[in-house]
C-alpha cells in the first residue's frame, strides 16, 4: 500500500484541544511541514500568541515561547536581533495582532524586523468566547455585538495587511485562506515563501494573514463555516499576494 | 564603596578604597552613563529602551556604546514593547536589559510579571522622578511600593537593589545581572534623578562573576534534544500552585542569602536612622552631624529593599530605640521598617516628595527633635 499522506514530524502525535472544524490544526500542521520540509526544527523558535492558539507549543515541536497578549513581535524582536542565525516565526490571532497589538506589529514591520508573522485572521475572539474583534465583519454577531457589528458604532473590519504593505520594512505580505484544499495548498506555498525569505536573510518583515474558520463562534456548521470565508469574509479580505 | 554586608568597620572599608585607587583609574561620569557602561562591563548582549526623563543619558549612551561592543541596542516603540524585547532576548539565555523612570516602569509592570511568571533573569532600572501620573522630573523615591511589592499582577517577587552612589549604582549593574542569572528572577536597579543624573568618581572593572547555573532551559533551536517551552501559563489543575511553592522556595533562598545593608554607629544609638539610596546620604551627614552634637544617633541603610534587610532591624529594635525612616516619598519603605520593628520600638516618619529633597540641616533637625531633653 502506497503511503499518500502522513504526519510530518515536527507536528506533534497527540489530541487537538481545538474545536471541531477550527483552522488552527491545519494552520499548525502547514507550519510543521515547512519548517521540516526546510529542514530548520534545530534553529527555530517558534511564539505562541494569547488566544486559542497558546498551547501552540503542544502542537508545534520546536522551541517555543509563550507571550503576553500582542507583544508577540517585540519579543520576536529580542530574539532576532540578539540572534541573527536563528528562525523566528510568531503565529497570532486578529485580537491579539490587530487589536492589543496593532502597535507592536506596526513598528516591528516599520523597522523591518527579520521575522516571519502567520497572522491567523477568524473575524472573532475565539478563547474569550467569541467577541468582536477588530477584524469582525459588519453585520455580525458577536458576545459583545449582539446585533452585529455596525460600522457607525464600532467602525469597519479592520485591514491589518493592506495597512502594513505601506511600510517600507514590510518585505512580503500575503492574505490566504484555509476555505479549500487549493487554498491550503496556495497558504503553504506564502508560509513556507515567508520562512525562506527569513532564512535568505531578506531584510524585512513577512506576514502571512490566514482567514481561518471558527464555526463555533460563527454559530455556523463547518461546512458553512468554509462557505463564508469564501463567499463574504475575502469580499472585505481579498486573497492574494499583496506585496513582495 | 562596594557593597558591603552589614559593614560597622570603617577602617576595612577605607584600606579597601585604597587598595581600589591603586589598582583601578578613577573616572568621573554621571551615573545614567556609569550605569549603563557597568552594564556592558557585566556582559549585558542587549538593551531596549524607550526615552523617557531623567534617565535619558541611558538610551543614548547604549545606543553608541553597544554597536561599538557588537551588541544589540533597540531604540523600542513603547516601554511596553521595550520589556517585551527583554523577554525575548533573555528567553534566548542572552543577557538583556531595559531602563526607564517611574511612569515608562508602570507600563513594564506587565512584562515584569511574565518575566517573574516564566523564570527569565533579566534587569529593570528605575532612574525613579516623582508621581503619581505624570508627576514631575525631578528625584524621587515614589516608587519603592511598586518595586518591592511586585507592581504586576500575580503571586511573584522581583529583587531590587537601592544604591546610594554612583559607583554603588555601577556595582550593582553586575550583581543585578549575577542575581537574575542564578535565581532566573527579573532584578530592579531602584536609582532616582539624582543619582541618573550626578557626577561622581567611578571605578569601572569587572569583578569575578558568580558561579552561575547553565542556561539549559534556553530557547536555542531544539537541535538534537527536545523542544524547551518558555511560559507562564498553568492549566492543569494544581500546576500553577507548584508553580507558586516552586517560586516562593526561590524567594525564601533569596531572603536568607542575598539581603544587603550597611550600618553605623547602631550599638549604643538611642535613635536609629533608616533610609536608603540618596536619602542615606543626606541621613549620614545629617547623623555625622547629630553626633558631634553628642546624640547618640547612628543609621541602616538597606542596600537589597527586597529581600529587605528585616533581621538587621528587627535586631536593633531588641532594645528601645526610636527608628527615624527618612525617604523623598511620602512614607513607603516606613511600612516595611514597621513590619521589622514588629512593634518593639517607635517607628516615625520624615519625608518629603515630589522632587523635594530634605537638607541635612533639616534631617538634624528632625533628629534633634527626637532627643530626649
């Protein structure tokens, strides 16, 4: 029997804590295969961010810190710059990156910090039980928008990527989704380009936003979940590369 | 003068000075730029800093020096953003520090708790102006509450060194990176407008290191072992309680081997003086001065505010005495005199805040007036 598929190492062999039809799996699991496909699990260190995704080190089988709620590229930053040789990725949610940390990704992509972002985009606060987010969507329903975001009270969805293009020390930014298996597919290629450019030695920031499903918060099947980054989530995030 | 374990002996201190004036160039330098040299000499690999008065001299000072050592200086967005680099730099077994002064130290409060939470020896130092909010510029020591009483949030401590000089401030620099590296603990050099700010004759050398443990816990690439995990996050039920006893156990090797203080002229004193940084150097020549007038007056000065120097005290309040706390607050450190004092002798309170520096005639004074006529 011919083996298509399987678990690549540096993902690690245990239960998901995540829910059903979350995207964080598959988003751990694409940077586990490029991280071993690039053969770099011996140099990386990895930031978990506060969010869902803060037990990302019991997925991921690097080295890993965990850090507090958008600080992630400042700590990025200590790390890289008092170790060039090393690959620093930080993977982070739309609260804690767009929100609590808007200020830390701004000027880390402002002084064209050598680190690799995977900016997790799912329109919602998943661990806090799913409120607004500065990414939510208007019309949607949230904890703290119980009658859907409206862009007179609470402001519109928030374009973190298109905001951090405009920085000459942005080298690559890339929005992807994880709504198909041609998506996942063209999100490893951005992950893995963003790694490479680090491991080159490229000066700059590369940022990889993935619009990623959160069906429970969504209060939508998985299925649909999928449906909706596709058909309204990339009308206000448009996929593709945007600069680099 | 070095640091000094309950030094009584002036002769031994003076020798010591001598045999340092021979051996080592005296340079005069203010002590934001001695600080920050006793830094590099201590083998600090990275700085983050974020501008902020009166410890300004600091940032610019490291942003020369460090790239001319090959080392890592960040000017950072924030002092927010300035700690977070120093959780990142330590969390990689780097030697990391930042500096600020008293309203930038209040926004590190959150990464000092982290620090505190995952273990991360690091140094934070507090050129403290007056408060609370924007306060002023001038010297102050607004901020001892803050410093010895954790400031974050959490069950946690930090070590905070009070200097009163600037070649005591420089020989902290080292310590504060030795103590952060041995007991993996965030260490806060506690200085304040006039000590960032006065210029004084400095020797700069390096002392023999402790005997440090291994950084094994380091975020180095996991080649060829397992992955370490840097966090301070405890799910599992329990965890974060072993979590706090395996802390406090840290905290309690701390209390009983770390505390530093000097004294003087305590045995016979009917009046004990205590103050620490700048305002134990107004107290010793108020004291000097007291005692010339024949008082029986002599002074502590706690060198470590925490681990605080609570036996010392505690010892000299076994017979009466009336304790004179003298801070540039309006009463902090008084607390934890108090709490050494343990009701056994009077504790009162002079101070004076919000940039205002008590004379040492006005310190005499307030001695003279605990004299017994």
């Amino acid at each position: 029997m011919k083996t298509v598929f399987k678990r690549t190492p540096t993902l690690k062999d245990c239960p998901t804590h995540y829910c059903p039809g979350c995207g964080h799996g598959i988003a751990h699991r694409l940077i586990a295969e490029v991280i071993d496909e690039l053969d770099i699990r011996g140099r990386t260190i990895g930031i978990a961010p506060v969010g869902c995704a803060v037990l990302e080190y019991d997925y991921i089988d690097v080295d890993m810190i965990e850090v507090a709620h958008g600080r992630a590229p400042a700590v990025a930053t200590g790390m890289k710059r008092t170790n060039p040789d090393k690959i620093i990725f930080s993977y982070q949610g739309d609260g804690d990156l767009a929100s609590i940390g808007a200020g830390e990704i701004l000027h880390a992509g402002h002084r064209g910090e050598q680190i690799t972002v995977i900016f997790i985009n799912n329109a919602v606060y998943g661990m806090t039980g799913g409120q607004m987010a500065p990414t939510t969507m208007i019309n949607q329903v949230t904890a703290t928008t119980p009658k859907g975001r409206s862009a007179a009270a609470q402001g519109y969805p928030l374009q973190v990527s298109e905001l951090l293009v405009t920085l000459p020390g942005t080298i690559y930014v890339e929005r992807c989704a994880l709504s198909s298996s041609t998506a996942v597919r063209n999100a490893k290629k951005a992950i893995k380009h963003a790694f490479e450019l680090q491991l080159d030695g490229a000066e700059g920031m590369s940022l990889v936003e993935v619009l990623s499903p959160c069906p429970t918060y969504w209060r939508m099947s998985p299925a649909d979940a999928m449906e909706w980054i596709e058909k309204e989530m990339t009308k206000v995030f448009p996929l593709g590369r945007l600069k680099g | 003068m070095s640091l000094v374990v309950n030094s009584t002996n002036k002769k031994n201190m003076a020798a010591k000075n001598q045999v340092s004036k021979k051996a080592e160039k005296r340079i005069l330098m203010c002590g934001n730029e001695a600080l920050a040299e006793a830094a590099i000499i201590a083998g600090c690999d990275a700085y983050f800093g974020y501008p902020i008065t009166p410890q300004n001299e600091v940032t610019a000072y490291m942003s020369r020096r460090m790239p001319e050592e090959g080392r890592v200086f960040v000017q950072s967005e924030s002092e927010l953003a300035a700690i977070n680099m120093v959780f990142g730099a330590s969390a990689t077994g780097k030697r990391a520090m930042t500096s600020s002064s008293s309203p930038g130290v209040s926004l590190m409060q959150e990464g000092i708790s982290y620090l505190a939470g995952a273990e991360l020896p690091s140094v934070i130092v507090n050129v403290m102006r007056g408060g609370p909010g924007l306060g002023n510029i001038a010297p102050s020591q607004g901020d001892y509450f803050q410093a010895t009483r954790g400031g974050g949030h959490g069950d946690y401590r930090t070590i905070v060194l009070g200097p009163s000089s600037v070649q005591e401030l420089v020989d902290c620099m080292q310590l504060a990176f030795d103590l952060a590296d041995e007991y993996q603990i965030p260490v806060i050099v506690l200085a304040d407008g006039i000590l960032g700010q006065m210029m004084e004759p400095v020797i700069l050398n390096k002392k023999p290191s402790r005997k440090l443990p291994p950084k094994d816990w380091a975020l180095t690439g996991a080649q060829g072992r397992q992955q370490n995990i840097v966090r301070s996050l405890w799910l599992k039920e329990g965890s974060l309680e072993q979590h706090n006893y395996k802390l406090r156990d840290r905290y309690e090797q701390i209390q009983k081997n770390e505390v530093l203080s000097e004294q003087y002229e305590v045995e016979d004193a009917d009046i004990v003086v205590v103050a620490y940084g700048i305002a134990a150097r107004i107290v010793r020549g108020a004291v000097t001065k007291a005692r010339e007038e024949g008082i029986k007056v002599g002074w502590i000065r706690p060198i470590t505010l925490w681990p605080f120097p609570t036996e010392q005290i505690s010892k000299a309040a076994d017979e009466f005495r009336i304790f004179l706390t003298i801070e540039l607050s309006m009463g902090q450190m008084i607390d934890d005199v108090k709490l050494a004092v343990s009701g056994k002798s009077p504790v009162v309170f002079y101070g004076r805040a919000g940039g205002g520096v008590p004379a040492v005639d006005e310190v005499l004074d307030k001695i003279r007036q605990l004299t017994i006529k």
